[in-house]
C-alpha cells in the first residue's frame, strides 16, 4: 500500500509543475478540445508510469549511459515541442477557428513524454525514493500505475481549468492564454536543447 500512495503523490506532483504536458493539456481545453487534452494526458501519465517501472529495472539508466542517444532522444524531443508550441502560435495569430485547430491525441501525449530527457531523468532519481528495497513485479507495477493515475487526476484539474476558461472568456482571452501556452512550449524546447549541452 505504501508504494501505491507513493505512486500516486509522486505522479500528482509530477503533473502539477509547470511543464510541456501541463501546458499542452491546458491549452487544448482552452481552445475547446477537453476531449483532446484528456486523451493527450492518458497518454503522458502512461508513460509516466512506464518510466517508473523502466527505471526500477534498470532499462532507463543504460539509455542515459549513452550520452549520445541521451543527446539525440532530447533533440528529437525539444524539436517535438517546439512544433507543439510553433504550430499553436501560427493557429492563434492566423485567428484560425479553434474547431479547426489539430486535436491531440494519445500517442502524442506518449511521445511528448517518453522524448523529454528532463522527465526521464526524473524518474531516475524518483524510482530511488520509491523502492527503498526490492520489489517484486507486482509492487513495481502497482506503482507504476497508482503514478499514472496520479498524473491522470492532476492533468484533470488542469484540463478542467482550461475548460472553465474556455466556458466563462471571451474568444480574444482564449487567444491570449493560447498564444501564452505555445510561447511557454517554445521556451521549454529552448530551455531543454540548451540544457543537453
């Protein structure tokens, strides 16, 4: 039970800092598409839990042991944001009508996730806090699980938020916090390809 509530705090937490995926899920809602952001978040929090249950065995460190794929995973990653972040900005300052603006889906939740170094490295240093001793499969995985619903409730307050704005702002403060949104997407990239070198 206690690596369950770990799990779940640890991936509640996790979702709540500002970052890529938060921002991502906030900005889909706000445009209108809950529906898109909920399924970009079921997406994210599973990898977060596969994070979990990779570096518990030892398959995440052999990956960071190669500074070359740790380099190459985190470029392919920034420039996957910043596309994020580009395309949301080019949509909002073409005023293009958000019932046209591209949906997000399951797997680019996953990706976003499974190629941003900073979130692998996390959950490097996390699985140490969690599994003080061994573990057998079944624990790994329930906690790997409780992190990923953890993530899923706290990418749900977001995307609730998001709705709410959507609900109660005019279409120029949606505006507003969408091209705020895509510029923070950018400015994580930058911040994740200067941190690589």
């Amino acid at each position: 039970m206690e690596y369950i509530l770990s799990g779940f705090t640890i991936g509640f937490i996790a979702a709540a800092l500002p970052g890529a995926v938060q921002t991502t899920v906030l900005q889909s809602a706000i445009i209108g598409k809950a529906k898109s952001s909920i399924k970009f978040a079921i997406g994210a929090a599973i990898m977060d839990g596969l994070y979990i249950i990779l570096s518990y065995y030892g398959l995440v460190q052999i990956l960071v042991g190669y500074h070359w794929l740790k380099l190459l995973i985190g470029i392919i990653g920034s420039i996957y944001i910043a596309y994020i972040g580009i395309v949301g900005l080019v949509d909002s300052v073409k005023n293009k009508d958000t019932q046209d603006i591209k949906n997000r889906t399951f797997l680019s939740g996953f990706l976003l996730v499974l190629l941003h170094v900073p979130t692998l490295l996390y959950f490097i240093g996390i699985t140490a806090t969690i599994f003080k001793e061994k573990a057998d499969f079944l624990t790994v995985l329930s906690a790997g699980v409780a992190l990923s619903v953890g993530a899923l409730t706290c990418f749900g307050v977001v995307a609730a938020l998001g709705k709410t704005i959507n609900y109660f702002g005019s279409k120029w403060v949606i505006k507003i916090f969408n091209i705020i949104a895509s510029v923070i997407l950018i400015f994580f990239a930058i911040k994740i390809i200067i941190g690589l070198f």
